[in-house]
C-alpha cells in the first residue's frame, strides 16, 4: 500500500493539481481501498491545525504584511544604503543585508522575495545590473527568511515533531541564517563583481546621513529583537508573540510612519487571511497524510531501507539531504514538512541527531527548493518582477544554490553550529 500512495500522489501531482488537493485525493483513495471510514480523514484535518503554537503563523503574516505596506521595506533599504550604497555591489550587498533584517519581521521567503525585489529589481536593472544575476541574487536571499527567526517552518516543525522547543529552533537558526547571508556576500564581491556596474560619482552618498535613516529604520529594525528577545525571556510565548508583533506593526505604521490607510489595512487583511487559509489547508490534509504514512509504517520501513544501504553516518546525512533537495524542489515547503518529518525523524534521531539540529536541518534543505527549479515559487516571483524566462533565472540563480547546499552541508556535519545559542540559554542540554 505504500507503494501504491506514493504511485497516486505522483501521478495526481502531474496532473497540475494544487498540492493540497493531490494531497486530499491520495488520503481519499487509500481510505475507499482499505475500507477504512471516510470520517478519519476530517477528524485528522482538525487534530493537524488544533495547535496553540500554529496560531503563531496567520499573525506573524499578517504582521509581514502591515510593516510591508506601512513603509518597512523602503525605510530599510534606505538605511542599508547609506552603510553600503557606495561600494562597487552596493545594491547586491543591500538585497542580501535587507533579506537578513527582514527575515527577523517575516519568517517566509515568499513576503522577502516580493516586497523586497520589486524595489530592488527595477532599481537594479536600472543601475545596469546584470538582469539574471539581480533576480537570482533576490530569490537566493530570500531563503533566509525561513531560517533567521522568527520562522514559519520551525513553527510548523515543532508541531509536527511533538516536544521541541520553538525558542530552541529560533535561537538554533541564528547562526545558519547569518551564515547564508554571509556566504551570499562574500560570493558577490569575489565571484560575481563583473555583473555590478561601478559606482557612479553623483550617486555617493554621505555618511552624515545615517543618523536620520537609522532614526526612520529604528522601529522596523527593534522589532525582531522585540519579539525574539520576548520568547528567550519568557514574557510571552510564540503565539502570543506574533500577536503583539501585529499589534505594534499596526502601531507604528499607523500612528509613526502614517503611511498605512484604512483601505491598504483591507487589503493586508485579506491577502493574510487568503494565505492563511491555504497554508492552513495543506497543513490540515497533510496531516491526514501523515496518519496514513504511519498506519502503513513508512518511517520504520524507510530507516531500515537506509540502514541497510549503509550504516555510515556520514552518507546515511547525505542520502536524507538529497531526498529533502528532490521533495523540495516540487513540493510546498509547509505541505514538505508535515510529510517527510514523521518519516525522517526517527531515523535522524536513531543516529544521535538533536532533533533541533535536525528540524533546521531539514526546513534548510526544503527551503533551497524555493529556488530550485522546475517549481521553485521563489523563482516564479522574481521572473514575475524582472520579466526574465524561468529558464534564465534559473542559470542565473544555480551558483547560489550550490552556495546554499554548501552551507547546508556544514550545518549537517557540524550540529554546534545550531546548538550552541540554544544551549547557551538553556533551551536544550
């Protein structure tokens, strides 16, 4: 029967389905075969979103979406710019350091990849950036946001792992997401210098200028360090920290920045309560999947196929990374998660992974299948903004993701890299 899921759920994705509805008829077929009672499937569906700590993720949306229309971005940019807007890759370094500050508001790629290239694409192209290399430099970025807390798919993580630590994965993913920015930046200014046009005379700017942009960017910039710092501390929990975040996004962007009017207000709202409502419908027929994944015992027959491969390690890490990097790359990040953790897990956790390391192990590699073609979303949306073919994107965007697995693979091999802050604030032993 296992077999067989896997047959149908490949054959319906084909067919160009949205994932949840493949999802929803592979749970569908496997009852009606196995005569199971059809009432399982809703009563899954409620037990996978009936969760205090996934309240956490239409908030933290919603919150993305009021500081996005309320001036966040542009005031971001702006302060970036100062501090590096007068290098040769100005622009590049920008997208790579606003993605960063940003993945702190947000935690999705897609909000990262949206709001901030269609700012900085046209800009770019309009300072004679090599196009490609713009929008790959921009969907390449925006992974980051699923890594730098706070972070949809830890959240997502937790639940669907039992007893792990939201904090811990917060705190776990610091490192990685700098790390990735960092390799990113570092990649510009050796690699990639040639597509970044020299600066021009007029358009150097004055440091005299920080202080102002600093004093516009400071509201935006103390947010995460609001919400993270406020988890750590135990003043609220996730949930309760991404409604506070909502609250203070619509605070200052109403009564500070003045900028967000009644009627973009009604807009947010309905793009969140829109992308919400299909995240919350992948997770809730995932996690109908999920039950039939272990009725049929798929992780324990998984484990023992790998162990009997190998019992090394080291391949045993990297045969789970490539089936995360081959799932990614066709599958929705949220729907990815709640379907491979139950499988994977327990097999990472048999040889000696903290299941925080493997939790931002795993949400890293289907993270890289934002970028990855042929269904990369990141990939959709910054040839949407740039007019480039998702072929050219793609050729543009493939050293940044050889850059990401590298990063991923250091992650892997050396787990203190997510551990020690989490460690070093009690949140593991």
């Amino acid at each position: 029967m296992a077999f067989i899921i896997a047959i149908l759920f490949i054959l319906i994705m084909l067919l160009g389905i949205p994932v949840a509805f493949v999802i929803g008829i592979t749970v569908l077929i496997y009852m009606l075969l196995t005569d199971i009672s059809l009432v399982l499937i809703p009563q899954r569906m409620f037990v996978g979103i009936d969760s205090f700590v996934l309240m956490a993720v239409p908030f933290f949306i919603l919150a993305g979406g009021i500081m996005n229309a309320g001036g966040l971005t542009k005031r971001l940019i702006r302060f970036v710019y100062v501090l590096v807007g007068t290098f040769r890759g100005g622009l590049a370094y920008i997208n790579v350091i606003v993605s960063m500050i940003f993945a702190g508001i947000t935690g999705a790629a897609t909000a990262d990849v949206s709001s901030i290239g269609a700012i900085l694409i046209p800009a770019m192209k309009k300072e004679g950036y090599d196009v490609g290399f713009s929008a790959a430099i921009t969907a390449a970025s925006s992974t980051i946001g699923g890594i730098i807390p706070p972070s949809l798919p830890f959240i997502v993580y937790a639940i669907t792992a039992g007893n792990v630590s939201v904090a811990a994965l917060f705190l776990g993913g610091v490192i990685p997401g700098l790390m990735i920015g960092l390799f990113q930046i570092l990649a510009i200014r050796l690699f990639f210098m040639k597509k970044c046009p020299p600066v021009v005379k007029h358009e150097r700017i004055s440091l005299s200028n920080v202080p102002k942009e600093a004093r516009d960017a400071i509201l935006a910039l103390i947010m995460p360090l609001i919400m993270v710092g406020g988890i750590l501390t135990g003043l609220f929990t996730p949930t309760e920290a991404s409604a506070i975040a909502c609250v203070y996004a619509l605070i200052v962007t109403s009564f500070v920045y003045k900028e967000l009017t009644i009627s973009e207000l009604q807009k947010v709202i309905l793009n969140s309560a829109v992308i919400t409502g299909a995240c919350f419908l992948i997770i809730a027929v995932s996690a109908s999947l999920g039950w039939v994944l272990t009725a049929e015992m798929v992780p324990l027959k998984l484990s023992t196929w790998i162990f009997s491969l190998t019992n090394n390690t080291y391949l045993v890490l990297i045969l789970v990374i490539l089936f995360l990097l081959f799932i990614g790359t066709f599958m929705e990040t949220l729907a990815a998660l709640i379907i491979t953790v139950p499988i994977l897990l327990p097999t990472l956790v048999k040889l000696g992974l903290n299941p925080v390391h493997a939790g931002i192990m795993i949400c890293f590699a289907l993270y890289i299948g934002l970028i990855t073609p042929p269904v990369g979303i990141c990939l959709y949306i910054a040839s949407s903004i740039s007019g480039l073919s998702i072929e050219k994107i793609s050729k543009a965007i493939f050293p940044f993701i050889i850059l990401s697995v590298l990063v991923l693979l250091i992650v892997t091999y050396f787990p203190e890299i997510t551990l020690f802050i989490p460690r070093l604030f009690g949140k593991i032993r």
